[in-house]
C-alpha cells in the first residue's frame, strides 16, 4: 500500500507533536543535569509550563527528547 499524506501525522494523546532530539556527547554531566531539570519542571505539572516537556530519553545512548516548541518570534 502506498504512503499517504497523513501518514505518520497523526498525535499520539499526551505526546508532543514534535520532539527535539538533543545528544550530549563531550560532557555528560550537562546532558544528564539539563535532563533532571526539564524531567523535573515537566512533573510539576505547571501551567503555563517553564520549560520544554520532558519527553524521554536513553542514558546508555546519550539522548534525551523534549518537546518541540516551535518557531520562536
């Protein structure tokens, strides 16, 4: 079957539409100290929130995902 326009579009119900993938690679330190602040400014809950959503992320691998706000003005 073919792909079609909305393939792959459509939400996932409390996730982002977007994600940044964000690796941190030369000092890990940073990366697993920017994911513990976003992880916990995520579970506050605030509204509006400070801080992109925490979505996820991998130790091992040195990701983390957050939401992906957009375009800044």
């Amino acid at each position: 079957m073919p792909p079609t326009a909305n393939q792959g579009t459509e939400k996932t119900p409390g996730l982002p539409a977007s994600v940044v993938i964000k690796r941190f690679t030369e000092q890990p330190e940073r990366g697993l100290a920017e994911w513990a602040s976003l992880q916990f400014l995520t579970e506050l809950g605030l509204h509006p929130p400070l801080a992109p959503r925490f979505v996820g992320g991998d130790v091992r691998a040195r990701v983390l995902l957050l939401e992906d706000l957009g375009e800044g003005t």
